[in-house]
C-alpha cells in the first residue's frame, strides 16, 4: 500500500537506517502497521501495511526480522 497520513503515530520498533531499506513499526489509536523505507538517489519510496491489531502486527514484525517470513 503507498502510505497514507496518519495523525500521532509512534515509532515503536525500527531497523537501522544506514541499509538502502529499512522497515519500522508503528502504532497510532490501537493499531499498528509497518513501514517500508527505500532510499533511491532522488527520492525516498514508502509504502506501508494494512493496519492491524497490535499484537497481530508485533507477530507481523517478528516474523519480517526473525524469521523472514513475513509477506
């Protein structure tokens, strides 16, 4: 999904940012999602989850740094 605006979002889980693409989990009013960071020469590319409960979405992001799994 592109990224949409979403009003008082807290970073709560990152991977570092010194890679050409980097992720973060983020929560906002009970849901979280995870987003997906390419740097490009020109332009940053983001994109983003669907929204999910919390705890599905920490399952999510277990799943995208341990396991890789994640889809």
């Amino acid at each position: 999904m592109e990224a949409t605006p979403t009003h008082r979002v807290l970073v709560v889980a990152w991977t570092f940012d010194c890679q050409a693409r980097f992720y973060e989990l983020r929560q906002s009013g009970g849901v979280a999602f995870i987003r997906r960071i390419v740097q490009n020469e020109d332009a940053l590319e983001i994109s983003e989850t669907h929204r999910w409960r919390v705890g599905q979405a920490w399952e999510s992001w277990a799943a995208l740094l341990i396991t890789g799994q994640a889809r």
